[in-house]
C-alpha cells in the first residue's frame, strides 16, 4: 500500500462536541455507554466482549427489528484515557464472516468549548498487511495529532 | 465474495434503474423513516405502484419495513449501497450517524454552563 492511494484507504472525520474528554471517552469505552449510541436508528446494540485495553478485544452486535444481526468487532491497540482510543474494526455479516480489517484511531483534545473528536479510520486488505503497518500507523497518529493541535 | 456480490449488484442497479423509486431512495434517505403512506404522498401515481416499487427496493435490500401497530414504516437499510459504494463512502456515513448519537448522548451527560 503506498501513500498515494491514501486518500481511499482512509478516512478522517472531525467534530467539536460541547462536552469534556472525558465524558466522550466514557462513551467509547463503557459498555452501558456504548450501546446507548453505536447502532444506528432501528437497531439494537450489545456489547459481547469490551475489554478497554492493549490487546483486550471488543464485539458489539446489532439486531434488527428483523431478527437479523451484524457486528463489529476487533481488539484494543492504544488505550489512553481519556485522549486517545486506537483499535481494529471489522464488520461481521449475518454469518459471522468478517470483512477487511481497518483500523480506528479516535484522539479527544480538550478545547475552550468543550472537545475536539478526530477520528481516523484506515482500511488494509489483510490482517498481514495491518500488522505491517503498525510501526508507521504510530507515527501517522502522531502527525496527525499535531497537524489537529 | 465477488460471487456472492454479483447476483445482489444486479437487483441494485435494476431497482435503481426506474426513477420513481430513486426518488423514494432519495426521499428516505433525507427523511431517515418514513410511513408508506408518506413515501407515497409527492408521487402522482397509485398506491398499488408505490407498493410494487417498495417490494422491488426490499427484494434488492435497499430497504426494509418496519410495523408498529397498524403503520407500516420503510427506511433504507444500513448496508443498502454496500455493493455499488466505495468503503469509504460506507464508513463516513456510519460514523458520521453514529457521531450524531454520541453527541446528542454526551450533551445530555454534560451540566450546562451557566453564562455570565
């Protein structure tokens, strides 16, 4: 994967949320918290697994008012609280197959108003070429923390 | 996975292909939800057409229904465009949504500041 075709292998989302770090951390990382926000509209969350630190894995699946369930899933890279959340992702379709491994970054700088959310999400086509890229990714996110700071 | 995909891409883009039910597609996806009754509502054309229409976009899993008592709701699906959008596209959409809910769940958590 080379630099040039970055701009569609990831993507970065910026917000100003009026509310500390710390109430946002919260958010991502307590599974009561979670399930209160992170399937869309119609469809109802549960965490199966969160374990909020390098290494620990996550799972949260989403019904529908169908019967029908998909799920996210991955494991903790970076666990900052409350600045900085780095985990795999990866959809699960209704038969449990997962497709392409990707990467979120999300850093939560406090600011006069409240929080600045960035998140970065990068795609790799396999879990070979996610753990290549773990050395640069760190550095990417420093970068990028101080390109947003 | 291509496979897979093939036969799913073919019933997209054949719904997709009639403008009425883009229309609907475009409606729903700026309204979220709507009763069948208010997808119908701008198109001058039958209930029956509308219907037919909306089982042509549920086949191609671009919507689903929802029923709650005697309403029958349709909204686009969450993976609706997988097959025909970029994984970036898809992602953006997701996120974006599910930024909307942390923000409005973080607001209620956080005490307002009271202004001097």
């Amino acid at each position: 994967m080379s630099n040039a075709d970055a701009s569609e292998t990831t993507l970065r989302l910026e917000r100003l949320i009026p509310s500390p770090p710390e109430v946002l951390f919260a958010l991502w990382t307590q599974p009561a918290q979670l399930v209160r926000w992170w399937a869309p509209e119609g469809y109802e969350a549960a965490v199966h697994d969160l374990d909020a630190r390098p290494g620990g894995r996550w799972r949260v699946t989403m019904r529908r008012s169908d019967g029908g369930v998909v799920a996210t899933s991955g494991v903790y890279r970076i666990v900052e609280p409350p600045r900085r959340l780095v985990f795999t992702w990866a959809w699960e379709d209704e038969s449990g197959a997962r497709g392409h491994e990707t990467e979120v970054m999300v850093s939560f700088e406090a600011t006069p108003g409240g929080t600045r959310v960035v998140l970065l999400q990068r795609r790799f086509e396999s879990k070979q070429a996610r753990d290549n890229h773990n050395v640069g990714w760190s550095a990417c996110l420093d970068r990028q923390t101080k390109i947003v700071g | 996975m291509a496979a897979a995909l093939a036969p799913r891409l073919d019933s997209v883009f054949g719904a997709l292909a009639d403008p009425t039910r883009r229309a609907i597609i475009d409606r729903l996806l700026a309204a979220g939800e709507l009763s069948v009754g208010d997808v119908a509502a701008p198109f001058a054309i039958s209930a029956q057409a509308i219907s037919r229409h909306l089982q042509v976009l549920e086949r191609a899993g671009l919507i689903e229904r929802r029923i709650e008592r005697q309403w029958r709701f349709v909204r686009v699906r969450a993976d609706a465009l997988e097959p025909v959008e970029s994984w970036i596209t898809r992602q953006k959409r997701h996120w974006t949504a599910a930024l909307d809910r942390l923000e409005a769940l973080a607001a209620a958590q956080t005490p307002k500041r009271r202004k001097s």
